[in-house]
C-alpha cells in the first residue's frame, strides 16, 4: 500500500486538550463512510480508472460486505510495469491487510499510522464487515475541527478557581484484558484531575506516564484489575492491581525491551517492553508485588515537591 507521513501526535505526553480528544473520539467518528470498492472481478484496468477518477491511492476489494482484500497504487504501478494490468483485482490484490475496528479509541487510529504509513486503512465492524476508510487526512482534519471547539467553549468558560492539593482525592478505575476500547481512559482522567489541582506540568507529565503505562500493561498482559490515584497534599500514589496471571521473573520484567507479548499485541502497536521500566523511572518510589497464577501489584508514588529527572523515557504507547 502506498506510504504517508506520520501523525505528529503523542498518545502520552500531548496537551491535555489533545490527549482527551484521541480517547474520546471513536475511528467511526473519523472515518469516511463513502467507500469506492472493487470486485473480486474486476480487472486491475478498471480498477485503476476508478482510482484515477476519484483521485484514490487505494481501493477495497468486497464481496458483499465482506472486506476480501485491497488494491493499491503501488499494486497497478507493479503491474503495468510487469505487463498483468488485465489481470483480475482475486489475483493480484493485497490479503493480509492492517485494518481497524470502528468502535476502537482515535488512539489507535494514530498508532497505527505512525507504525505502519499507509495511505489508507480499512475500517470493519465486529462481524468484519467493511464501514469505512481512514486516513491521516481525516484523522487531522478532525481533530482541527474538535480542538477549534473546544478553545472556544473554553473561551466561554469562567477562569479557573485554584485548586491546590489541601485534602485527599481519590479515584479508581477498572480494566479488562483486551479492552482497548477503553485504554487510556483512567490515565487521561487522572491527568484531568491533576490539572485541576494546579499541580506542576512537569510533575504532572510524570505521573501521566506512570500511569497510563501501569494501565495499558493491565489492558495487554492481566486478567483486568484496577487503577487507584490517590492525590494527597504531598504526593501522588497510584496503585495498578490485576488478578493475574502474574510475572514469573519480576527481574527481567524491569529490563527494558524484555516482553511477553505475543505477535497480535505487537501488531497493534504494543509490546516493546518500555511499561515498568518507564514506570519506575518517573516514579519517586516503585514498588512491585507478583505471584504466579494470582495477580501483580504495582505502586508509584510521586512526590509533589520534588520535580525528577526523566531521561530514557520512551515517549511510545508501545510496549
């Protein structure tokens, strides 16, 4: 498929404003609706008239609903040069696609671009039915329209009142294995609150890091657990508490780059091994319980008056 550019969007350390937008935002509020598609039948000819027509870099290849593969401009650049462009779209189209799900996080949508490149990506339901297209295009040009509105509610808004740490907040939140739906959530609302609290960025940036990683390592490798934060006058403390399967070697779980993930995680952008070790970088004290077959707790604590060094973090979602 043919490349683009990449997104220029951290999914961890953006504004805030960006970073609720790419959690809130769903790829079918994004993508675009009105797909072109092709036959299984039609010859890669025709196919390339089509694309030309509708100035299209790629185009689906359905049978019914049912996504069956794509055709992309570098596929009839192959062709006409190879002297098959009669061939038909069964023959030559690509099979093994990248595609997104509708209802997954923008989050995603972003990942994916920055990971792969592509020009376009397919989008199918639950049953992988074919509803959509998106691209890098409709992801900025979204996110343009929605950042536009939100600065100007936040210019009607009244000015903030101050809100220094004088009591305790706390705020829990659940996972579930595989949940990517909703990964993310707990660590953006987290940082929500701390801004709410007038509480340095920099410490601020910390503790985001800290816990969204300790929330995606629950989405990826648990069973699903809970993420607590707890905001004192003095601190910061958020706990990550799953029911398994736990870690068998706690040591190499901490060495960066060592991960457990298998080939599907890593293909949706995950499993680098960058989770605890980042974790405990930002943190001003870590903390990590596990046992094999019941669960692992992880604690950081981040001290509100102690701004820390954060160098070697990988600014990635991927783990």
């Amino acid at each position: 498929m043919a490349e683009t550019e990449a997104i220029p969007i951290s999914t961890v350390d953006s504004p805030s404003v960006v970073l609720e937008l790419i959690y809130q935002l769903k790829i079918k509020d994004v993508m675009t609706t009105a797909v072109i598609t092709a036959r299984k039948t039609d010859t890669l000819r025709h196919i390339q008239a089509i694309m030309r027509e509708n100035y299209l870099t790629g185009l689906p290849v359905t049978e019914g609903n049912k996504l069956l593969g794509l055709v992309s401009i570098d596929d009839i650049v192959t062709a006409l040069d190879k002297g098959y462009i009669d061939a038909t779209a069964e023959e030559k189209m690509t099979r093994n696609l990248i595609v997104l799900e509708h209802d997954m996080p923008l989050s995603f949508a972003i990942s994916y671009i920055n990971k792969y490149s592509y020009g376009r990506y397919p989008v199918v339901n639950k049953k992988q039915e074919l509803v959509g297209i998106l691209t890098a295009k409709d992801v900025i040009s979204t996110l343009l329209v929605e950042m536009n509105r939100e600065v100007l509610r936040l210019e009607k808004a009244h000015p903030a009142a101050d809100h220094s740490v004088t009591g305790h907040t706390e705020m829990e939140f659940g996972t579930a294995k595989h949940d990517f739906e909703l990964a993310g959530k707990a660590s953006t609302e987290i940082k929500k609150a701390l801004k709410q609290h007038n509480i340095d960025p920099q410490i601020i940036r910390r503790i985001a890091i800290a816990s969204y990683e300790l929330e995606i390592n629950q989405v990826v490798h648990s069973n699903g657990g809970t993420i607590t934060c707890s905001i004192q006058p003095d601190r910061v403390v958020i706990v990550a508490a799953d029911t398994g399967p736990g870690i068998e070697d706690v040591t190499l779980a901490l060495q960066e780059g060592w991960s457990t993930a298998n080939e599907w995680i890593r293909s949706l952008g995950f499993g680098a091994g960058m989770g605890l070790p980042n974790t405990k970088r930002v943190s001003d004290e870590f903390t990590i319980n596990s046992k094999r077959g019941e669960g692992t707790t992880v604690r950081s604590i981040v001290y509100l008056a102690s701004p820390k060094e954060e160098s070697g973090v990988v600014n990635s979602p991927r783990r």
